[in-house]
C-alpha cells in the first residue's frame, strides 16, 4: 500500500516454470537486420505482455550495448544520450517500422507504447505540431497519402533512414541515388540515319562543358530555369537508351539510371515519396559532381503517359499523383535530364511541352543495317 510495485519479466517466469537456473537473455554479435528483427520482437513482447514501458527502455538499451559492433547501434546509443525516453523509444520503434511494417507508423498506436494517458497525449500533440525532438533533428516525417501530407502519420525521414539504416542491404530510397560512372561504360559505335545521326550530334555538343555552362548562362539571364529536359522516342530497339549511354561516356558525365518498377511500392503513399526522392537525391549529386549528371528515366512510358481522368481506385490516384510530382519538379528542374519512350503518341501533352530537344528514332533503312 503506497509502496514500490515489482514486476516479474516473461523471461524470468519462462525459467521458473521450466525449473532451470535463471540466465539472463544476452543477444549480442547480430546481423543488422537480425538486430532490428530483435528490437522487434522487443516491442511486441510489450505490447502482448503488457510489460512496463520502463522494462522495454532498459531492455532495448541492453541489446544495443550487446552489439555495438553495428552503426545502427552506435547511432542509437548516442540518440539515447540527445532524446528522452518516449522519444527514443519511438525512434526504435520507427526502425522496425521502416524495415517490417510498411514503413509508416499511425499517431493512434501510440497508446500501445506508453502505459500512462498524458505521457501518449504529450507524444501526439507534440508530434501534431511538429516541435517534437525526432522532427527538429529531421529524423522522422509525416506520411503521404495520395501525394498528400497525412499528419495522422509518421515515417522515417531520408536523413533518419540515411543515419540509421545505412547498414541495410536493401537500399533505402530503391536504388535511385546510384550513379553510374561514365568511365565504365564501353564505349560503342552506333549507326542511324542522316537525320537522327546530326541530332545526336548536335546534342553531344550542347552536353560539353564549354556549351552547357553557356546554355545555363543564357537561360538565368533570360528569367528561364537552367534544366535541359531531351526525349528519346521511337520503336524498341534503335538505340535510345545505348544513345544516353554513349553520351554520358563521350561527354564525361555520370548517369543516375531511374527504374520506375521499383519506384513503384505497394504501400499507399511511399510511391511518390520515391519520386520525391529521385529528385532530391540528383540534386545533391549536381551538387557533389564536377560536372553535372544526367538523370536518365529510361522506359518511361509507364510514368509520362496520359493522366488518369475518371479516378476510381488508390492505385489511379497513386498514378496520377506519382505524375504531377514529375511535373512540378520538371517545372523547376537544373540539370541534364533524358527520358526515353516507345510510345510517343500516348504521351500527357503536359510532359510533352516540358521537354526542349527531342529525337524520333526511326527504324534502320537497309543501308544503316549494312552500316
């Protein structure tokens, strides 16, 4: 009465039912994802047992100074030292959530974490108006829905997924921040018609150096954005995306290849954060690169076709949403961008005005084959 409270952990009562010597559970040397697969199972001993929230602090610190041996942990030990507890605990959480659970963890499962009413209260309100700890250090985010913000949700930022899970095999933003270097692509040569081979040729000179900086130049003096949007359209297998590829080799600069299948991801919302990111992650290489990189969306047929008009499902919004972010970003896009496509005529009129060189590649005549 008005005394301590003692609390038996499953584990403890595990050996006493099985009347062995009590050993205290020590997970140490783990894999990454073995490690964050154990925070995991942390949590939802937690939530299944209804074990103390203070008990899952000091158990999930236990197994992160059981495997110091991986950046995750060493990341986490030095959050503890920055972060209270229920902030530090949800930033674990938020890891698990980014590799097992669909990435995005719901403001109302916060009950399920912190055992007293106004501790989960203060964590709701705080994150609702964005001046929680985890927000002001960039480390987590809200959802997306439909391409729109959902404040009912949170996520793991790039910064925090960067920070955290660098570790992981499984690359955090779908590959898009790759670059392919320019020195190690073979250098081929490629034939065409008359009119594609000036073309290609006249755009081999704008992309050098010396003409491009020119080009920027002009185009700021004149109040116009500094990007150079090309388009490669035609029948399958004349040489578009191989055209790019000889391109970036003859004028030094590296490729950052975008696949738009793995964009794409079955979770509502993280699809146009994908995008969003491919945008983002080519700035900063502009920014790191001597000279400027070529963002190639290669096969965009899927991405840069006529919008959805009648939206009837999630996956129809997705589609359209995934497009006009495309669209802003191309508004206000610097930098070298090419798209190719097989189906030119099934192109939105609105990516069509947003690209300044195109090429038709055509068929090759009998004497191009003879070539």
């Amino acid at each position: 009465r008005g005394g301590c409270a003692y609390y038996v952990p499953y584990d403890s009562l595990k050996f006493l039912r099985e009347d062995k010597p009590y050993a205290p559970k020590k997970v140490q040397n783990l894999s990454f994802r073995m490690f964050v697969r154990e925070l995991d199972e942390r949590v939802k001993e937690r939530y299944d047992l209804g074990e103390p929230y203070e008990l899952l602090v000091e158990d999930l610190l236990d197994l992160v100074n059981n495997n110091m041996h991986l950046k995750i942990s060493q990341q986490l030990s030095a959050m503890h030292d920055k972060l209270d507890d229920e902030d530090w605990t949800l930033l674990v959480i938020m890891c698990t959530c980014e590799l097992f659970h669909g990435k995005r963890f719901g403001l109302v499962n916060l009950g399920k974490i912190y055992e007293e009413d106004w501790v989960c209260g203060m964590m709701t309100d705080s994150l609702e108006e964005e001046n929680n700890d985890l927000q002001r250090l960039g480390l987590v985010e809200y959802g997306f829905s439909d391409g729109i913000v959902d404040k009912n949700c949170i996520c793991l930022s790039r910064k925090g997924k960067k920070m955290l899970l660098s570790e992981n095999k499984e690359k955090c933003d779908n590959g898009s921040s790759n670059l392919r270097d320019h020195n190690k692509i073979n250098e081929k040569e490629l034939f065409y018609d008359s009119e594609v081979k000036g073309q290609v040729e006249r755009l081999s000179d704008l992309l050098t150096k010396k003409s491009f900086d020119e080009i920027c130049k002009r185009m700021k003096q004149h109040g116009m954005r500094q990007g150079f949007a090309c388009l490669f359209y035609g029948a399958p297998g004349t040489g578009k995306t191989e055209t790019v590829l000889q391109l970036a080799k003859k004028t030094g600069r590296n490729i950052m290849q975008v696949d738009f299948s793995q964009v794409k991801d079955k979770y509502v919302g993280e699809s146009e954060k994908n995008v969003k990111a491919i945008f983002d992650n080519y700035r900063e290489a502009v920014k790191s690169e001597k000279l400027c990189p070529i963002l190639l969306f290669n096969e965009a047929d899927a991405i840069i076709g006529k919008r959805l008009e009648k939206v009837e499902h999630s996956v129809d919004n997705m589609y359209n949403s995934m497009q006009n972010i495309i669209l802003q970003e191309m508004e206000n896009f610097e930098g070298i961008l090419i798209a190719t496509t097989n189906l030119e005529g099934n192109m939105d009129s609105a990516f069509e005005r947003r690209f300044l060189y195109k090429v038709r590649f055509e068929k090759p005549t009998p004497e191009v084959r003879m070539q």
